[in-house]
C-alpha cells in the first residue's frame, strides 16, 4: 500500500528529518471555491505554511497516484479542468484502479494524510450531518473518528444540522478545541452558541493535548476549531437568508450526494455578493496559519 502513496521529496524529507509539515486538500480547490480564486487561494494556503516555518503538502489524486505534496502544474490541473471528480474515502481504491484525476474531501485527505505519516491537517469547514429530509452524513465524520490526527477548521460548514453534527462528534470520542474561543464556530460565523471541549490560548497547548491522546493510544482525531477572523465575518442576517434560499434551491433542483456541499456554497457565494467567499477565503488562510504553528510543537 505504501507505494501506492506518492510522496515527494520535499515533503518525504521533512517527515524523516521531523520537521514540520501540514496537510491541505484539494476539494476545495477543485469543487469549492470559483475559478480564479481556488488557483489563488492553493497557492496562498502554501505559501502561508512556509511562512510560519512548516512545509505545505497538498494531497490529491493525479492518474490514480494518490499524491501527497502535489505540485504547481497539478494544482493547477485540479483547479482548472471540470471533469476533476470529489473523491472520498470510498472512492479512493475507484481513483487507483481507473487512474482518475480527484480531488480528495477532508475524509480521504484526513485517510491518505495519515498512512503518509502526517499529523496535522488545515481545511476549511468539515462535512458534517445534513439538514433535509435524507439522512446525509458526510464522510468526514466517520473518518475523523478512526484516524489520530490534528485536523484544524472552522467548524462545520454552516449549511449543516451543526447540533446534530457536534452530538455526533461527542457520540464518536471526537475531542473538539476552540482555539482562542469558547464556543464552536460556525464557519462564516465566529458564533454558533455550541459547546467546546476545552479552550486553547497556544499552540503548545494543542500539542500537549494531542501527546496525552498519542500516549492513550486513542484512536480519533483532535478538532482544534477556529473562528474566523472577525473583519471578514458574514453577519448573521444576511447569512440567514442566503442560506435558506441555497438550502430551498437544493431541495427543488434535487441535489443530493456529493454534488450539494458545492451546490450550497456557490449558491451563497452568488447570493451574498461574494460574501462568503471572502469569508471563507479567509478562514482558510487563517487556519493555515494556525496549522503551521501547531505542527512546530508537535514531533
Ligand atoms: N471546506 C471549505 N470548502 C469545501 C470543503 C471544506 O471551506 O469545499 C469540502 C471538504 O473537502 C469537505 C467536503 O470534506 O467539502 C464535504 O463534502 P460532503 O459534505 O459531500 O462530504
Ligand atoms: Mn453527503
């Protein structure tokens, strides 16, 4: 299985040698975020890795090669060509065998990112449990509980049931941090009125939480959350009524699967000027940051 995992240079030097090195995915490049801004916003992520002095490895699926530590011209395949499929952990042996160009979720980045050797990881919102009449719970969350890793995001993106999502989390042993905050952030929003587990000031105090879990052997990975940056936050009621109109939208065009998280977050992009995308472009960048720092404290 190993060699089925292509991880380059740079980045397989940094894990022998120890030094620090976070995990990025390629759905949001690929599904998430509208072209020129997901090509921009890769490029940034990384570069934002290096600057607080970690390495950036870039996951996605090129040919069938699951490839962590993609390169510029992969990157900008993912980013530009539209028959780039969503891949999660049930897709993966499906994009080896057929040699498919994927994008990887938060589930099969979190998946491959792990067997790599890797224990940090930056997104921006995780999947979570769907609101809607079908009983749709992301991948993510299932992945998450099995894999030990440091997985730093806003939260659950806000067009989720984020009660039921952070229940879940609970039922599963998924230990959720607010980094710098007491409640669970709501991904364009800093505020969602959830509960944390704990609040954390610093990043040694993530990586002290995360050796206690290392020493336990416990299984699940370590949600640090992150609100994000308060000038780029979409206020309440505007965010309120995107959402409801993306959310109606979905239900009448009969979106489901793996197509409704982009279907959802295009249609609020569209519908709040460029709103969310700001935000959400942001908080991306802001947990980058945020990963860097930690991975530095943590060997
Ligand atoms: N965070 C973002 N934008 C995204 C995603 C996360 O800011 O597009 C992606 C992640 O890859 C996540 C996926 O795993 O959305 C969830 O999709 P689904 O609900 O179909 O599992
Ligand atoms: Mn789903």
């Amino acid at each position: 299985m190993p060699e089925l995992i292509n991880i380059t240079p740079a980045v397989a030097d940094s894990l022998r040698d120890r030094r620090p090195v976070v995990a990025l995915e390629s759905t949001v490049i690929a599904h998430g975020l509208p072209r020129p801004q997901n090509l921009q916003t890769a490029q940034r992520l990384q570069e934002i890795v290096r600057e607080a002095g970690a390495v950036p490895a870039t996951i996605g699926i090129i040919d069938g090669q699951l490839t962590v530590g993609l390169s510029d011209d992969q990157i900008q395949l993912l980013a530009d060509r539209a028959d780039i499929r969503k891949i999660s952990t049930r897709d993966i042996s499906l994009a080896v065998a057929r040699r498919w160009n994927g994008a990887t979720t938060v589930a099969s980045t979190t998946w491959i990112a792990h067997r790599a050797g890797i224990k940090v990881f930056a997104t921006g919102g995780i999947g979570g449990v769907h609101r809607g009449s079908l009983p749709d719970v992301s991948a993510d969350l299932p992945e998450l509980a099995r894999t030990p890793m440091i997985v730093v995001c806003s939260g659950a993106k806000i067009v989720l049931d984020l009660p039921a999502t952070r229940e879940w989390l609970e039922t599963h042993a998924v230990t959720i941090l607010g980094y710098q905050c007491d409640e669970l952030p709501a991904f364009y929003s800093q505020h969602s009125g959830l509960p944390i587990d704990a609040r954390v000031d610093t990043p040694e105090e993530v990586a002290s939480i995360f050796n206690a879990q290392r020493a336990l052997d416990i299984e699940s990975a370590l949600l640090v959350t992150v609100p994000v940056p308060a000038k780029s936050e979409v206020p309440a009621e505007e965010l309120q009524h995107v959402l409801t109109t993306a959310l109606e939208d979905a239900e009448w065009k009969g979106v489901t699967g793996s197509a409704l998280t982009p279907f959802l977050l295009s249609q609020m992009a569209e519908r709040s000027g460029g709103a969310t995308l700001r935000a959400n472009i942001a908080l991306l960048e802001n947990n980058a940051r945020v990963a860097a720092e930690i991975a530095r404290r943590v060997y």
